[in-house]
C-alpha cells in the first residue's frame, strides 16, 4: 500500500509539470489547473500530515516552516487568481510560484519526509495515506474549479 510519502512526491511531480506548462502558455486554464491540485494537497497536508508531526518534539521548528511556505504559496496563487493573464507581471508571477513550490517541495521531501519517517511507522503512513485520499476527494466536491 502506498505511504502518504509517495503521494505527496507523486502531487509534487504533478503541481510542477503543471506549472511548467503554465509557465509556457501563459493561460489562466492552466494555472486552475495548479490550483485545482496545489488547494487540497495543501489542505490536506495541513490538516493530517502536519498535526501528528508538530507532535513529535524534534519536527516542530521544521513544520512551523512548512506552514509558511504554505502560505507564501497561497499568497501567490490569489494574487495570481486575480491578475488578467496578458497583464505584465503575469509572467514573472508565475516565475515565482513556481520558485516557491520547488524550494518547499525540495525542503519538504530532503528534510520533513526524512524527518517524518523516523518519526512514524509504515503503518502511520499508510493510515495517513488513506485519511488523506479521502480527504482530497471530499475537498474537490466541496470545492469545485471553475
């Protein structure tokens, strides 16, 4: 069964391919697209994988930092959500995004999934893995992308 590792991992492959052919077509379709997949994987992580981890006395300081990367993501995406595609700072907006996504998804996979595998058993894992499917599929018939 799958851990919540490669989930995560195989959304991150995901997000960035997506933002990538943002990057080349400048669309706002495709930047729903990283939307529709950047919304709930943050969710998700801030409400099943972060909490049992910032319990683990040695991960706080590691997942305090998650939290605001998360939010510096965020703060891009709505910015982004509200900006005309064919305006000027479009381009260098979703330059930093994508920026932003890399430096969290290289800091979370290199010292948060290390970290947490220590931390949790295999079994944890896949429990998460399973709570958090679920939680993406309940997430995406809440919230529907235009």
């Amino acid at each position: 069964m799958e851990t919540i590792y490669d989930i995560l991992k195989a959304e991150h492959r995901q997000v960035s391919d997506l933002i990538q052919q943002a990057m080349r077509d400048g669309s706002k379709e495709t930047f729903f697209k990283v939307k529709a997949k950047t919304d709930p994987h943050l969710q998700g992580e801030e409400k099943l994988f972060y909490p049992l981890l910032k319990e683990k006395e040695d991960l706080g300081e590691l997942v305090n930092h998650a939290y605001e990367e998360h939010n510096e993501i965020k703060s891009i995406s709505s910015e982004l959500e509200s900006m005309d595609p064919g305006s000027s700072n479009w381009t260098s907006k979703i330059k930093e995004l994508d920026e932003s996504v890399r430096h969290h998804v290289e800091e979370e996979e290199n010292k948060v999934f290390p970290a947490a595998q220590k931390a949790l058993s295999e079994d944890k894992a896949q429990q998460i893995a399973q709570q958090y499917l679920d939680f993406e599929k309940s997430f995406k018939q809440q919230h529907p992308m235009p």
